[in-house]
C-alpha cells in the first residue's frame, strides 16, 4: 500500500486538497496496481469524493512509485481533475 496527497486543478475559483492511502496491491502479469478513494477537503462550501486505480509499478531507486491521475465528482455545478504520484510502499 501507499500514501498519497496532492492537490485538485483550479476550477470554479478555488482547489481542494486530498489525501489518502492506496487499497492493497491487485496483481496482473509482472506488474500490480491499486485502488483508492477519498473525499477532498471542504472548500468554498462543498466537497467532492473520488477515486481509481492508480497505473501500474515504476520502478525507482528506492522501491516504486505509481502514477494516479482522473476527475473528481461533480459539485456544485463543476469537477476537478487531479494528476499526483504516491509515496513508496508503506512498510507493513
């Protein structure tokens, strides 16, 4: 598993933060992927919810790292779009 956190585009006047921790890892072929899903910090009155799976393993010196990328729910009349990498693995 993996922690993430980054922060949504500008849209509608103003972004959300986000921040969470991956499912475990869901095995294809010599790689592996995960789900997650969370809701963003309340900002100007409201919050959206998203999730995904994040793209498969890359490679790093010190483990390996994923890519997460898609749109937020819509609220109050508009979405975000969020583009963050995660952390390495958590020890378990």
């Amino acid at each position: 598993m993996h922690n993430y956190r980054g922060i949504t585009s500008y849209d509608d006047r103003h972004r959300h933060r986000f921040e969470g921790q991956t499912g475990r890892p869901i095995h294809n072929g010599d790689t592996h992927y995960h789900n997650y899903q969370g809701v963003t910090t309340t900002d100007d009155g409201h919050q959206h919810h998203y999730r995904g799976r994040t793209g498969p393993a890359i490679r790093t010196r010190r483990g390996h790292t994923h890519e997460m990328a898609g749109e937020t729910s819509l609220n109050d009349g508009h979405r975000h779009s969020y583009g963050e990498r995660t952390s390495r693995p958590i020890p378990e």
